[in-house]
C-alpha cells in the first residue's frame, strides 16, 4: 500500500528540503486532463524555526533539461511565498500525452538556498475530440447465455449473467520498435488490459464507479516496454462491474442498470525515435470470444471453467479459430475524463491462520481479519472437472458461515478444474468482505498456505499512525483503518459484502475527518464530490447515495448535507480550494432547498427519507431537532465558504440565514427556562445526540452551555458511562465532552466494554467496525440480517478524536492545511502514553504525552514535532505550570513563547521543530 510517511532516517537531514511532491494530490500521475494542475511540496529541516520564504518551480520536456535555463518551458523565477501547497500551473498551455518534468527549489527562514527535489507528470487526451477509438465488445442483443448441460452452479441470478469477453488485436511494428507507447482505456463494466501474455498496470476493477452518464474515467499506462519488433498482440478482458451487473438493493431486480452488457474503449499511442506517430484503436479489427470466465459479478461472484481456458490468446501466433468480430457499439467519448486519483489495487496479502475440516467434508478458513477482496487458492491434484467451490462470510455461526446478512448478494467464487497438478485459482472481476471462507469440492487435505486473502482497495496513500498504552484501543484504531479501506473501493461504500455497498453521503461526512488522519484521501474524496453534484436534483436536493441508484427521493438531513459537509472539509484538511468553488453553486442550491420548503426555519418538510440518528440505542433523538441542527450547520458552512471564495454578498445573507435558523433552533427546541423541556438548557427529547448538536454546532446559548453539558454528561453516567448515539452523533461525543471540560467521561466511553461500547466489539473478535451496536450480543446473538453489516466504517468516526483529543493533533479553528497547528495531548483515563503523527500538507506533525512516575515531581514527557512553514500552540496540562522545562534548557527556548497560564495547563507558541517537555502530572 502507499505510504506517504516518511521513515525516521528521512527526517534527520539537515536543512529545509522538499518531499513527497505531488501533482493534483497524486505523485507522478500518468494521463492527467486538468489544463492548470497543482503542484504541491511538503518540507523538512532538523532545524527549529525553519521555513520557506520563496520557491521556484521549472518545467521541462526532458528531466536533463532542468539543469538548462534555455531549454525550459516554464520558470516561475523565485516566487516570495511561504507556500508549497497546491500551486497552480500557470505556464504555456500545455499539450496532450506529453511528460512534463518538474523540479522545486526552496530558500530557507534566513533567505538561503535550500534543498531541491524533482518529480513529474503526464497529460493524457486533454480534448475529447483526441479519440479515435470506438466502443467496442459483444453485441448484447444477441448475445445469450451459454450454460454447460451440467452447470450445477447457476442460480436464478446468475443465469442472468453473461460470460466475460476476451477482446484481442494483432498489429505489426516491424523492426520499429516506438520509443514510448501508451494506452488509454476505459470501460462500461470493468476491465483488464494484456499485451503479449503480459498484465498491463495493476488497476483493479478499473475504470471503478462514477455517474457514467456524465463522467467515465480512463487509465493511461505505460507500455513502452511491453511491446516487441513484428507482431504485438493487445488484449482486454470485459466483466458486468457496476455497468451492468447486480449493484444496490434486493440485487434480484437490481442489474443492467447502465446498460445490457459491458463494453471497452482503447487507444495505443506510439511515439517513434523519427518523431512519428501511430495510433492503434478500438475498432472492428478486434476480434471477441468468451472464455474460462462463465460470469463475474461484483455481488453474486465469478464463476471460472479452467476447461475453457485460451491458452496464448493474448500472444503472437494465437489460433484465430472460434473469434468473431467485435461489434462497434458506440462512438460517444464525450464522457470520457482522466482518473484524477490511484485506483483500486492489490495492497496486502493476509495468510490463512487455520484450516478446519468440518463434518460435511467441506474445510472452513479463518483469515484472522475481515478484510475486503478475494481468495487466492492453490488446488492440488484435481481431476479434470472437479468443481471447487468458494463462499465467503464475516462471521461463523456454530462453525459454519453465517451467511443471513448478506441478503442476496451470493458472494460465491466457484472453479472448474483442468486437471493439472497444481492450479492457481483467482478471481479478477468480483470481491468480498470476509474474514473466513468456505471452501467445498476440494480434493484432498487444504493447508493453510494454500488459501490467501488478497486485499482490495482503492490505493489512497497512509498518512497517519495512532499508538497508545492500551491494546484494546489500539485494536480499535486498527479496525477503524480496516473498515476504512475495506469500504473505500472506488466510491465511499457503507459496506462490502452484502446486496448494497453504495455511497450513502451521511456516513462520508460524519467519517471524513477520520478518514483524512488516516490517508491521503483528497484526490479520491474531491473525484467523488463531482458525482455528488452530478447527482444533484432540479430543485436542489443532493441525494442519499452517490452515484445516484435506487434511492430516488432528495437526501434526509445530515444524508443530503453531505454535499455542503465535505468540500468544506476537504478545503480545510488539504486547503483544496478547487473543489471547494467546483462545489460552491450546489452548495448554496441545498440551502436555498432545504430553505424553500421550511420558510419557518424548522426542517420537517421534504426530509426524504428521514432517518434521523441512524442506528442510535435506547434513544430516539426528534427528527425535527436533527434536521434543524443540521440546516443550521449547512447553512453556517455555506456562508464561510462564500466568505473563503470572495462573495462578500453571499456571506452576508447565508450568516443572517444561520443566525436566524440558530433561533428557530433555540426557540423550538431549547428550554431557556421556562420548564417546557424539563429544565433550563434542556434539549427536547433530552437525548445525547441532541446535546451534542446543539454543543457542536454552535446552537446553544452561550450562558446554558455548562447546564448543557451537565445534562449530557447526566444522561451518560446513568446509564453506567454507555452512550446511546447512532452514526450522527457517535463523531461529537468524546470531542465535545473533552471540549467542555469532561474528558473524563470522553475516556470512560472509550474504555467501555459493556454494550453498547466499541469495546463491546472488540471483546467478541471483531476487526473491523460494525454497522450496529447490537450486531451481535450475548443475549441476543445476530441482529435481524436485514441489515448487519460487520464492516461499516460509521461509527468508527472516534477516530478522529484519537488523533487531535488523546493524542493532541489538531489546527486552530480558522487554520487551513494544518498552517496553525493545536495541539492539546489529554492525559486521561487508563493510558500511560499515546502518540500520533500524521502527514499535513505541509509536512510532518506529531504529537504524543508519556507518564513517568518514577521521575519524581517531572513525570509528565510531551513531545511533539511542527513542521517547516507551521506554527503551533501547544497546551501542555500540569499540575503546576512553573514546573514545565524544555529539554534544551529552561523556558523559554528559541522557538518557545510562552502566552498563557492556567490553572491546569502551560500554553506555549512553538515554531517549526521537534520539541521535548517535561512536567508535574496533571491531577487524574
């Protein structure tokens, strides 16, 4: 998987340096479309208070012509700015399937010449009228399924499949040999790319999911050394995916929803050492034939008939028996767009932990992790037609799969043996979420090192580690990271393995700023937003899921208010201002929706499917009260947005907006004394989710904040310190009580492993997040498998809270791209020590606390790290603020000023650097 943290030996250099250079938030991507992308540089230096004070950029054709001033096609001469952090290009225009290489140079906090760094990026077709090629693949109205007489494996929902195509093309160079080649591709459905004998790239489920009647994303490859003088061969394999396979809800009516049977578009590009060029497309010189793949599907599975296999079809000198023409189905690439973000890849193998042989003769495999992908099985002495078949579940019940909660989804691999000694089973076209797998049919005893888990995801690189001195919370730390790249398979899914996996948007945004500590996922989610906004109704409405399918109506609140949460989000976590002004005009058109039809400031009408606190225990939070909450939030959000942008106007009428839904919020549901909710700052309903909206959002008048919270924390200490939130409000609690003063009970919550707790989980195996608090409990057993999901990243949002509120990463609240650091490490509960560290955009911060008893009176260490360019202020709690010193010496240091001193805490302004500080405990 890609990591964009740097190891410990790369942050010891001395001087300022420039690292992990990106270009629109991807290192050295390959086709981009954006006319003007943004060049981006993190920095580092040993030194304290180091900075960039100017930069320059250079572009070039040739890397060896940075070093030529005469042959560069873009100098920006040095720039006095201290940012490195998406910096438009703004050079010549810039020219399709052409290498752009680049290099940055920084001057340091004294105005010196600093560190430089290179890197670089490539065009794809930046005009739609660049397409030659033709869509191409099986004629569907003709095509029919073809069933062996003894096809045992077919359902009524796989006969609905087709088997996959195999697309080929033979084209001769002769003794020219091109210099450079690449291939432009992409598909309706799903596909795989070969070129003599050989995998091209290592995208998987490419082109992935996106609104197709707007955008159908295509992948660039490099192929410059796969082709041969004389005859090349270039192939494509073709799957259902989402074009036309079973996707969403009761997947027995849910298929073809784009189409009837999938299709490929390809485009080689050969570039010749004479300066010519020859293209090679999709068209009806390729020939088509199915093969060993009977059917694949993203939910049913993939069915592969070894029997059938095309040995060398995909190499020079193949035997054309039995290949048809290609039909030329369509010739429309309007639609077309570059991947703007890595796709889906392979990005771990998890080995078997055991293999047990069950009483039916069937063997049953425990991978140790829930995990999302597939099964890579080894099958030794089969004969000829031996059926080996493959299921897959989370969770076993009296030793066997539970497989109830999967709904229709079959999630069943199956393969038909050739009778080789040793065959190697895996499927390309389909994946799972499972941690233990069925395996029947097979011949002889399974070893455990036959059977490995493949993992699947899409490729957004690590950014974040969290550690603390308690296991269990590093345990769910750990199952937040699994659920999240379980469920991030080319959209924001809510789960992978039952008959749904959509982009439901309230889980994205309640998520999100876990997400972000976790990975570098701004590429990915700032791609997804453009469908968000593609899916965007008439009237205004964003939708509950995205890409827009089986779900009709507008979006519920906090559903719908995703479009207004995440851009804005994503603005702040990476300072990407694009996808910010790309999302501002639907935006502003939720408000004006939700504003329209409640002209009285409470939100009760066109609330779609209202679902208020998702999943929430032993509560009901008013519907009314959620969704005021949330119109009110959206429209605050909308009006800094205006502000960001320059809509001096617009911010104006949107903050009168807020300001008066805040009212109506006060005013319909709020007791400011006068008993009609049980009590001054009551919330109506009294339940914790409603306090912690009118908390986090700003609702509650400032002089009934400490009776707020003294309500909350009531609610929660009587009921044994539990909470009863669903996915709205399970990502305020611990932030909001820390923020008030009760970290206590924050760390109580977090420690709870009773139900309904996280911990509660853990303590049953879980290693992922469960959709539901109750999906399994000891008196109860399994939820209704109507809905149970046991990988469902939503209430794994405390994880933002375990990075900024335990160990102390966050940024001012007026801060953009971690320029003003806050950090503020809580010392609390059964921990000894915890630490994080995340890349920002501008580099490396960490924090972390540790207690030292032993030390006497200094028994408190805290550490932490500000990268170049970052300011920080650290709130450091004591027991005694004048016992706090700085490892280099007493206070003040260079770099250290101290601006605050409170009763329980030391609060210092740092510059860029690591810093160590010892001091009196906190009293616990």
């Amino acid at each position: 998987m890609t990591t964009l943290l740097p190891n410990a030996e790369s942050l010891t250099q001395d001087g300022l340096t420039p690292y992990g250079l990106t270009c629109e938030m991807v290192q050295t991507p390959l086709g981009l479309d954006e006319p003007s992308p943004r060049l981006s540089w993190k920095l580092r230096s040993s030194r304290r208070g180091d900075a960039q004070t100017s930069y320059r950029i250079t572009a070039a054709l040739d890397r060896r012509d940075l070093d030529d001033a005469e042959r560069l096609i873009w100098d920006t001469g040095r720039r006095e700015s201290a940012d490195g952090v998406l910096v438009p290009y703004d050079g010549p225009p810039l020219q399709s399937s052409t290498r752009y290489h680049w290099r940055v140079e920084v001057w340091d906090a004294g105005g010196a010449a600093a560190g430089r760094a290179d890197s670089w990026f490539e065009t794809g077709l930046l005009h739609p009228g660049e397409w030659r090629a033709a869509w191409i693949g099986r004629d569907a109205e003709t095509a029919t399924v073809m069933d062996p007489p003894d096809d045992e494996d077919r359902t009524d929902r796989t006969r609905h499949l087709l088997p996959c195509s195999h697309l080929r093309r033979s084209f001769d160079l002769g003794d020219r040999r091109p210099v450079r080649a690449r291939i432009y591709a992409s598909a309706r459905g799903v596909y795989e790319l070969r070129l003599n004998g050989r995998r091209v790239g290592d995208a998987e489920l490419a082109p992935g999911w996106t609104e197709y009647d707007r955008r159908i994303l295509y992948q660039t490859y490099d192929v410059s050394e796969l082709l041969e003088e004389g005859e090349n061969v270039l192939g494509a394999v073709l799957a259902d995916g989402w074009w036309s396979g079973f996707v969403g809800f009761d997947s027995r009516h849910q298929a073809q929803h784009y189409g009837k049977a999938p299709q490929v578009i390809v485009q080689v590009l050969l570039d010749h050492a004479d300066g010519s060029r020859r293209w090679i497309v999709s068209d009806d010189r390729w020939r088509e034939r199915t093969g060993a793949i009977t059917y694949a599907d993203l939910l049913m599975g993939e069915c592969v008939d070894a029997r059938d296999d095309l040995p060398g079809w995909d190499r020079p000198g193949h035997d054309g028996t039995g290949w048809n023409a290609a039909a030329v189905l369509d010739r429309d690439t309007g639609v077309l767009r570059a991947a703007p973000d890595e796709p889906v890849r392979v990005t771990e193998d998890v080995p078997a932990r055991s293999v047990v042989r069950r009483p039916g003769g069937h063997h049953i495999v425990d991978l140790g992790q829930n995990m999302v992908g597939r099964v890579r099985l080894t099958v030794r002495g089969a004969e000829r037609g031996r059926r080996v078949r493959l299921r897959h579940a989370e969770m076993l019940a009296d030793g066997e799969l539970y497989l109830a909660n999967l709904r229709t989804a079959e999630a069943t691999d199956v393969y038909v043996a050739a009778g080789n000694s040793v065959e190697v089973f895996e499927p390309r076209f389909t994946f799972h979420g499972f941690r233990y797998v069925e395996v029947s049919g097979y011949p002889g005893e399974l070893r455990p090192d036959d059977v490995v888990g493949r993992v699947l995801h899409s490729d957004t690189p690590l950014t974040g580690e969290f550690e603390c001195s308690d296991e269990t919370v590093n345990r769910l730390h750990a199952n937040i990271r699994w659920g999240q790249r379980g469920n991030f398979v080319a959209v924001p899914t809510d789960c992978p393995q039952r008959d749904e996996r959509l982009g439901w948007l309230a889980d994205a945004q309640v998520f999100l700023p876990t997400a972000c500590r976790n990975a570098d996922v701004g590429a990915f989610f700032a791609r997804w937003m453009r469908d968000v906004v593609d899916a965007q109704d008439a009237d205004g409405a964003f939708p509950d899921v995205a890409p827009k399918l089986c779900i009709e109506r507008g979006g519920a609140p906090a559903w719908g208010d995703g479009g207004v949460i995440i851009p804005w989000h994503l603005y702040r976590a990476y300072g990407d201002r694009r996808v910010l002004e790309r999302s501002y005009a639907a935006m502003t058109a939720w408000v004006g929706h939700v504003h329209r039809h409640n002209p009285d400031l409470v939100w009760r009408h066109r609330v779609g499917n209202h679902y208020g606190d998702w999943l929430q225990v032993d509560a009901e939070t008013p519907r009314e009260v959620l969704a005021t909450a949330y119109f009110a939030r959206s429209t605050q959000i909308v009006a800094h947005a205006a502000r960001t942008l320059g809509r001096d106007a617009d911010a104006e009428r949107f903050g009168a907006l807020h300001e008066a839904v805040r009212d109506a919020f006060v005013g319909n549901f709020v007791d400011t004394g006068t008993g009609r909710f049980g009590g001054e700052a009551r919330v109506a309903g009294g339940t914790q989710t409603g306090y912690l909206l009118a908390l986090a959002f700003g609702l509650m008048p400032e002089r009934l904040v400490p009776a707020a919270v003294a309500h909350l924390a009531a609610d929660i200490e009587a009921r044994g310190h539990h909470l009863t939130t669903g996915f709205v409000g399970v990502s305020l609690l611990c932030p909001v009580l820390a923020e008030h003063g009760r970290a206590d009970l924050a760390y109580a919550l977090l420690h709870q492993d009773t139900y309904p707790s996280w911990a509660y989980s853990i303590r049953h195996g879980a290693t992922t997040i469960w959709e539901r608090w109750d999906g399994w409990t000891e008196e109860h057993g399994f939820q209704s498998p109507a809905m149970n999901s046991f990988n469902h990243y939503s209430l794994g949002s405390v994880g933002d809270w375990l990075y900024g509120g335990v160990a102390g990463i966050d940024q001012h609240p007026d801060s953009v791209a971690y320029r003003h650091l806050l950090l503020r490490p809580n010392v609390g509960g059964r921990l000894t020590w915890a630490r994080a560290r995340q890349e920002t955009p501008l580099g490396t911060a960490a924090c972390g606390w540790s207690l030292h008893p032993a030390s006497g009176p200094l028994d408190l260490r805290v550490e932490v790290t500000v990268p170049p360019g970052a300011q920080a202020t650290l709130h450091i709690p004591t027991a005694d603020p004048r016992s706090v010193h700085e490892s280099r010496g007493g206070l003040p240091e260079r770099g250290v000023d101290i601006v605050g001193s409170l009763p329980e805490e030391l609060v210092v302004r740092l510059d860029s650097g690591t810093y160590h500080f010892s001091a009196a405990a906190p009293r616990r």
